[in-house]
C-alpha cells in the first residue's frame, strides 16, 4: 500500500479539493483509503452523499482514581508534567483536556490508588463511500486541546487491503501535520501563487524534509503569477505536479460541496508517476 | 478577609487582568486595612493547565474570594474544588475592584 | 484594554487579509499574529522587528550515555515509544511528560526546555506588532500564543494602545483556544460553503464553551446565495450579530500581490467599505 499524504502550511489552499479529487480519480483502478486527518474541522465527508455513520468513540488513557486508596500524598500532582492533577483537601481533582496520557502518575502512585481508566476525546467514522472508496474520518469533541490521539488513531487503524490511502492534513506546520505526514511514502504540498501560499509552502517543505519524505508541488488558484513558487521549486529541486486554474467556477462548486473528478483528469496520473519516479 | 485579584502589575493602581489563570500576579489584599501583598502567578508561563495551578495558588495564600475577569471552565471547577469563589468584575484598577466589591457586599447584606 | 480575536475554523477564509485591513483603521493599535505555526501578518503589515526572544516550549528527555546502565526501564514507561534501541530519544516522538525522568534507576535522564521558536515585538506604521514563529514540525501547545498575547498585553499598556487585534489560526485546538482567553469578543471569519458553515459552527461551540461572545463577518457572501442564507438563519436563531458581509473578489489577492492591505489597495472599493464599516460597529461595541 502507498501512502500519500495532502498537506500545505496555509488553510484553505485547496488540500481537501486535491485529496478527494486525487481518491475518485485513483478508486477507478485502485481500492483507494481516504483518511480525513483534519480531526478538528474535518470537511472530507461534505463531498460525499454517502457520508459514514458507523461511529466508534476514540478514548485516551486517563487516571482513574480509587478514593478509598489516595490519600492526596500529592506525589501524582508533583510528577504531572501537564498539571491535569490536583489535590484538593479531601480528593484529587483531574482536568482531563489536557492530559497526554503519559501514565506517570499511575507508575508513581505509592497507594496504587491509580488505574487505567479511559475518556472519550472524540469520534470516528468509516465507510466505503463509492466504489472501491473508503473514507475514514475522526470529529474531535470540542473543547478538547489535543488533535494527535485522534490522528494516531485513524493512522492505526488504516488495515492492509487497499491499494492506496491518501491522508488530508490538518493545516499549518505543527505537531498535527507533521503526525499526519510522518510515514507516508510521498508528500503533496497544496500552495497558492500568492506572498502568504509561498511564506507557508516554505514552512511546510522543511517540516516535510525534517521527516524525511519525498514532495511535490500542486498549484491552485493558479493564474499566471506562479513565478515565485516556480522559483522556489527549481531552488529545492521539488517538482511542480500540476497546476489548478484560477476559477469562479470551481470554488461556486465547491461551496455547494461537490468536487468531481472530471475536473482535472490528469492530476492522479502525475502523481503517481512521481511517486513512482522517487 | 483575604481577597484576591488577578493583576498586571504589583500595586493596586494596576489593571485588573482579564484572564484568571494566565494573569501575570494575584494581588492578596486585605479587606480591613488594605494592605497587599503580591503573588506572581507561576501559572502564566505553563504549557497548559494555568486555570487550575492559578486555583491552586489561591489557596495556598489562604483566600476565599477572587475577582477576576474570565475564567475558563476548568479554573471554575478548581476553585470550587478549593472553596474559592470567582467574582467577575469589570474595574479597571485592582482597587477599584476591591472598593467595587465591599461596596455591593455591604448593600446586599 | 479592549481585545479581540479573528477566528474561523477552516482555513483560507480570510483572517488574515481582513485583520490586516481592520488594523489599518485604528490608531495606536496593538497587532498580535497568533497563527505561529504559519504567520503571514508580517508579509500586509512589515513590521519592524525591535525586540526578539528565543521561545523554549515542551520539554525534551535526554538521556546521558555514561550513566545509562541500559536497563531498558524508560523504553519500559514510555508510553510514546520516544526512546530508541540505543537509548537517545526521537525528538519528534518526545512528549515531555518526564515519565522515563521519574523512572530512570540510575538518574541518566534530564528534562530540557527545547527551543521550539521565536518571539518578535515590532513597529508598524500605526502602532505595534507582536508575532512569532514556531520551529516547523514542533508542537504548538498554545503556550507561544499566550506568549505572544501576554508581550501585546505588555505592549499595549507601554504605549497607551487601547486595543489589541488578534489574527488567530485556524482549527479548535489549543492554539484557537489559549487565543480565546481573555478577549472581549470573537470575530469569526465564515465563507458561504459546505465546509465553511460546518467549521465555522464549531469554532463558535468551541467560543461558547469558555465563555467568549463572538460575532460573524461573512466573507465572499456573494459565492453562494443559498449556503448565505443559511448561515444568516444560523446567526438570527443563535443571536448571533452578523458585523460584515464582503464579496467574493479578486482585489484581496490583488492588493496582497503588492504587499498591501485592501484599505491601501483601494480605500473606495465594496470591500473595503465594508471593512470601514465593521470598524465602526467594532469601535461601538467595545466602547474606544
């Protein structure tokens, strides 16, 4: 199975777009994966009529705590790196956001008053969405900090069986990209030709090249001022894949969620040819 | 009685801070003679978690009451874990706040 | 001090052109850019940087080789699987939870502050800038923003600003959140498209759930009449106010290709009095 993930540093540049146009174009030859790794606002299932439903609550480890047992000694208050605990007068208080799930103040418990426990920080969905397409997608509850338990999950869950899974990223260059893009087989950064698309598109090639993965260029909203990523391709030698005209048309299809792939019927051929290619 | 407000700065000329845990000081004054003593807030510089450390340091000077301005939901559990209460203000100085808030209290009582 | 902050959820809606339009219009304005992962405010605004600060964020275990007895207990704990075979740690993988540090036999393991970025306090032209720029790759736990917000808030009494303009970034994660605190309101930037009502109803949630009002600008309002509608029926059953409704235009690009913001591009334009006139409604809301 390849894996090939859609990233950009900037939102809106058109990841989704790709993503789902470059699933339809390959699930004509191929069992192709989509994964929706934008778990705090993921759009993917928008472009589908048949949008999952089977649902599954992802749970992270949290600190169950046996009251009879803690004697608020404090010691799991003191080792917590992300001040989730606190000991009141009587009881131990936990703020679950924004535990890691580290586990350090189960290991440290003289009382062994804490357990495993498990708290839901989100829900996922799969289903086959058309033919030889798979969706798989995650909805972060709200109110929670962290994305990465959710990303985690969907990337673990994707099984053997297919022939490709394309990722979509969450946007920006932190921590969320880079767990989206990490082991995959091939990049393809999503910028527009304008002076923030080639600001972020920078950013999101080192976060890229840090972990190791080979990427390509797509140009949307291209329309005649593609000079400055064209420049800074040819400088680090990544290639430009192709190019998205700068249309009306498309984004009035897009605001009514549809996407089709008769769009741009060369994309996925260029893609893989890359890919294959490195 | 002991009374805490989430402050800019280390007197009570200073603004009242908007944001209960990531306020850079508490100021501990008291109600009788309105003497104060400043607390830096370890709480403004963490990673996460500033609501509820912020909680904490208010009660280890032993106050009941903080008036503050937003506080988030999970500073809100902390405090009532801890027995303070939060009272939003909307006073520019830290002593406006106080007086502000003696003021009501003699009204309701 | 009044503060607000631009928020939207999905990305590419605007935030960032419109803050930088909206901040042209006040004076003595403090500008913070809390998108750190992927700042662009710089690129409208120019800012010229007077003060910088390394920004250490999470930590980071490392383990010292010459008393590690390779017992393998950290690699045991580890509930991230950071440490290596041969005991270094993956500084990607690393979560700073200190764990392998509380466990260690041998006190091999120290706990550093990574240095994961910069912060900058800047001149503009009508006021101050604060902004920064977060490692690629590295984790954004929202503690930079809330150090970029605290330098604004530092800033702005400095130099008797009355306002602080937050450009926030996109999601519902901790960088969203840690730029909600404190603001007297949220001002999210929707586009009338399927994805955009669907994030945009989640970052106003995410508002409600700490308690930060918000109001809406919708931007490119004329892409599609019906999803406006929509939107506008959201807004009224929440009570919601609606501050701006900006066309779906090509000047925004435009004006962004010279560097400029719209109000400098072309002050006369639908746009920009748009923006003008969500200034207005700004500056009475918030009383300045």
């Amino acid at each position: 199975m390849k894996k090939i993930a859609i990233a950009s540093g900037k939102g809106g540049t058109g990841k989704t777009t790709v993503a789902v146009m470059l699933s339809r174009l390959l699930s004509k030859k191929f069992k192709v994966r989509l994964l929706d790794c934008d778990v705090e606002n993921p759009d993917c299932h928008i472009f589908f009529s048949d949008a999952p439903t089977e649902k599954e609550e992802v749970c992270v480890f949290y600190p169950e705590v046996d009251t009879e047992k803690c004697n608020c000694c404090g010691r799991c208050q003191q080792v917590c790196e992300f001040n989730c605990l606190f000991v009141m007068k009587d009881r131990l208080m936990f703020f679950g956001e924004l535990c890691h799930s580290c586990r350090g103040c189960k290991l440290v418990c003289p009382q062994g008053a804490i357990s495993e426990g498990s708290r839901p920080v989100g829900k996922l969905f799969n289903s086959k969405v058309e033919k030889n397409l798979h969706l798989d997608y995650a909805l972060m509850n709200v109110g929670e900090a962290r994305a990465t338990p959710l990303i985690e999950k969907l990337k673990k869950n994707l099984k053997s069986g297919a022939d490709y899974a394309i990722f979509d990223s969450p946007p920006g260059a932190s921590c969320p990209m880079a767990e989206t893009v990490a082991g995959c087989n091939y990049a393809v950064l999503v910028a527009e030709p304008t002076p923030f698309g080639i600001y972020d598109l920078k950013i999101a090639a080192k976060v890229v090249k840090k972990l190791g993965v080979p990427c390509g260029i797509v140009i949307n909203r291209s329309g005649g001022e593609d000079k400055i990523i064209d420049n800074f391709a040819r400088q680090k030698k990544i290639n430009i894949l192709f190019r998205i005209p700068y249309s009306r048309k498309f984004s009035c299809y897009y605001s009514k969620g549809v996407i089709k792939e008769n769009f741009f019927p060369g994309l996925a051929d260029k893609i893989i040819k890359e890919m294959l290619r490195i | 009685m002991k009374i805490a407000v989430s402050s800019q700065g280390g007197s009570l000329n200073a603004q009242v801070a908007k944001n209960f845990g990531r306020c850079p000081y508490f100021l501990i004054v008291d109600s009788e003679t309105m003497k104060f003593e400043p607390v830096y807030n370890p709480a403004s510089s963490m990673t996460g978690g500033a609501g509820p450390a912020a909680a904490r340091v208010i009660n280890e000077k032993g106050s009941k009451i903080v008036l503050t301005g937003q506080v988030g939901p999970n500073a809100m559990s902390a405090l009532a874990g801890y027995g303070i209460e939060a009272v939003t203000v909307s006073s520019d100085t830290v002593r406006e706040a106080v007086e502000g808030y003696l003021k009501n209290k003699k009204t309701e009582d | 001090m009044k503060s607000l902050v631009l928020i939207s959820g999905k990305g590419g809606t605007g935030k960032t052109s419109i803050t930088g339009a909206l901040s042209v219009l006040f004076k003595n304005i403090t500008v913070a850019d809390c998108d750190v992962d992927a700042p662009d405010l710089h690129i409208l605004l120019k800012p010229k940087i007077e003060e910088k600060e390394i920004f250490r964020g999470g930590k980071l275990a490392v383990i010292d080789n010459d008393k590690c007895c390779g017992c393998g207990r950290c690699r045991q704990v580890c509930s991230f699987g950071a440490v290596e075979k041969n005991f270094t740690v993956d500084r990607f993988l690393c979560q700073g939870c200190g764990v392998c540090y509380w466990n260690c036999p041998e006190n091999a393991v120290t706990m550093l502050r990574k240095e994961s970025g910069e912060s900058y306090i800047s001149r503009i032209k009508n006021g101050r800038m604060v902004h920064a720029l977060l490692e690629p790759g590295e984790e954004n736990s929202g503690k930079l923003v809330t150090e970029v917000k605290k330098k604004a808030e530092a800033v702005a009494v400095g130099s008797g600003s009355g306002i602080i303009l937050i450009d926030g970034p996109p999601g519902i994660g901790c960088p969203v959140i840690a730029s909600l605190s404190g603001v007297d309101f949220a001002l999210v930037v929707c586009e009338p498209t399927k994805s955009g009502i669907h994030d945009m109803k989640r970052v106003i949630d995410t508002a409600a759930y700490f308690g930060v009002p918000v109001k809406v600008l919708i931007n490119k309002y004329d892409l599609n009449p019906e999803n406006r509608k929509k939107i506008i029926k959201y807004l009224e059953t929440e009570k919601i106010e609606l501050l701006a409704k900006i066309p779906f235009s090509d000047k925004f690009n435009r004006a962004l290709k010279q560097g400029k913001t719209i109000i400098e591009y072309d002050s006369g334009c639908d746009e920009s009095m748009q923006i003008k006139n969500a200034v207005y409604k700004i500056k009475n809301v918030l009383d300045i």
